[in-house]
C-alpha cells in the first residue's frame, strides 16, 4: 500500500484518502455520502479538502502496511495530511466518525448528523437507528479473535478459507443467535423508524446511508443462507429469481428500500456491492455456511420469515 498522500499545492488544503471495499456497507455509506456530496466535494478540491478514493483487495487488508492505518484491518479508515504539515498524516477509522470528521470539513454537505432544520426528537431518532445498527448488527465490540458482528452470521465461514481467516470463523451456536439477532433487529427498525418515506422522516439522513447497504447484503444472503422470504426487492431488476414477493412481517421495509433506489447513488451502490458479493459466490463463497446450516437444521432455527 502507498499511504503518503500526493503533494499539495495550497497551504489550507487537506488532502484524504478513503480506503474501501465495494462489498463492504460499513465503507458504503461513506461512499454514498459523497456520491451525494459529489458538487460540494468538487468546490471544496479547488480550496479546502480532497477526498481520493483507495480501492482494497482482502491481501491489502491484512497487510501490516494497512494495519498502520487501521489496526483492525478493517474498513472503512480514512487518511489526513495537511498541505502545511509536513508530519506523518493522521489516521481515521470507524465510520460515524469519519462521516462526522467530513461533515466537519465540508460545512455545506447535503447530509448532516445534527440537522439544524430537524426537531431534536427526529435528530434522537435518527442517532438511534444509526447506533442499534453499529452496535447489534455491524460491530462485534470485541477486537479478540472470532468475536464477529452479527451481520457476519450471513458470510463468515466455520472453518477457515480464502474469505475468512482463521480469527473470524463462527460457530453454529454463534451462528444461529446472531440470526435471532438479525430478525429482532430488523422487527424492531420495522416498528420504530418512521418512513416518510426514508427512515428518519422526508429526507435522506444518516440513518438511510447506515441501513442500506447492509440491506443489500440481507436482501441476497439471507434468502441464499437461511432460505428467507426476501424482504428487500428491488422491482424494477432484468433478473427473473428477483420478481418474487417481499416478506410481509416487513411492508415498511420493503418500500423504503424501493425508494431509495429511486436515487441514483443508491443504485450505483448497491450494484457495486451485489456484483463484489455475487463475484465472490461464483467463487464459492457462502457454500460453507449454507452446508453448516443444513447439516444443523433440525437443532436450530435459520427461517424466520
């Protein structure tokens, strides 16, 4: 990995560079955020701030080089040198923060945390379905080995392959709680998030860039995994295994995920991750956990809708 950033010419500008996956959603909201920042970005480059994107493969991931920059060797991380500073470049990780850091940065981006225009009812909600989000399904609050987030029940192999290192294998037992998990979560953002239509209200805000993209990995690893009743479809797909009906515990959800892809960025995200997820099933991918949960259906329960 290249992890000094160019030269600069202007002594007030930050340059940052953004290390992703395209199938990570813990990245893919930063993504979508400045997809939908692009002309506020645009203006800024020529002052203030560049944001460059780096594109990871999972060797990149767990080299020693990225460990320098995000010790977790996870993405998203986010990387800050100052044109006047002619020190090592600062290291960001964790994507609530390195949002905030850009919001920070970028006075007039379109989406902010703490939106003035809000009540602070909806401004408490939406910190709230961001948070039951990283805390119950994207984080596992443990850097030790084989503690995984929930939403690793879905990928994350028993045993180690080329996609899951030794330290992030999962067990059925740990399998079959994090997909509880899943459908309490997912019951709860059902009963609780307002959809008018997005999740915080009438405007996109940081709760719909947080939950999408793990909704595109629930809308195709759940069905495939656990044989779920598919609760994100988007209607208007060339694919015919994708004209089937949406699960009806979740109508909100389902809806809210349609609108969001009204909005190109959404699109193009969730494209980007689809095809990184399919790539990685036609290379056998996801056949190890769907064999663990077969040979464990009758002590467990995987389908829940």
């Amino acid at each position: 990995l290249h992890t000094r950033p160019s030269t600069m010419t202007s002594a007030r500008k930050r340059r940052c560079t953004f290390f992703d996956m395209k199938h990570s959603n813990n990245a893919a909201r930063i993504r979508l955020w400045l997809r939908l920042n692009k002309d506020v970005l645009d203006d800024a480059a020529r002052e203030h701030v560049v944001v460059e994107t780096k594109w990871l493969s999972h060797d990149d991931i767990e080299s020693d080089s990225y460990a320098s920059i995000n010790p977790l060797k996870k993405v998203p991380a986010l990387m800050v040198q100052m044109a006047a500073n002619e020190s090592e470049p600062s290291h960001l990780f964790e994507s609530s923060v390195i949002m905030g850091y850009l919001e920070d940065v970028l006075p007039t981006s379109v989406l902010k945390m703490t939106d003035a225009n809000s009540s602070a009812e909806d401004r408490a909600l939406v910190s709230l379905v961001v948070r039951c989000h990283d805390l119950y399904i994207a984080s596992p609050n443990c850097t030790e080995p084989n503690f995984s987030h929930t939403q690793g029940c879905m990928y994350l192999d028993p045993i180690p392959t080329a996609f899951t290192p030794a330290r992030r294998t999962m067990d059925i037992e740990t399998r079959a709680a994090k997909v509880a998990e899943i459908h309490k979560q997912l019951c709860w953002l059902e009963g609780n998030a307002k959809f008018g239509p997005y999740l915080g209200g009438d405007r996109l805000t940081h709760a719909d860039l947080t939950w999408f993209p793990t909704a595109v990995f629930m809308e195709l690893l759940l069905p495939l995994v656990f044989d779920w009743t598919p609760i994100f479809v988007a209607m208007d797909d060339d694919e015919e295994d994708e004209n089937v009906s949406t699960a009806k515990e979740f109508p909100r959800l389902s809806g809210w995920f349609r609108t969001c892809l009204s909005n190109p960025c959404f699109v193009e995200t969730r494209k980007e991750i689809r095809g990184a997820l399919m790539g990685q099933k036609e290379k056998g991918r996801f056949a190890a956990v769907r064999e663990d949960v077969e040979a464990h259906s009758g002590e467990y329960k995987w389908k829940y809708v």
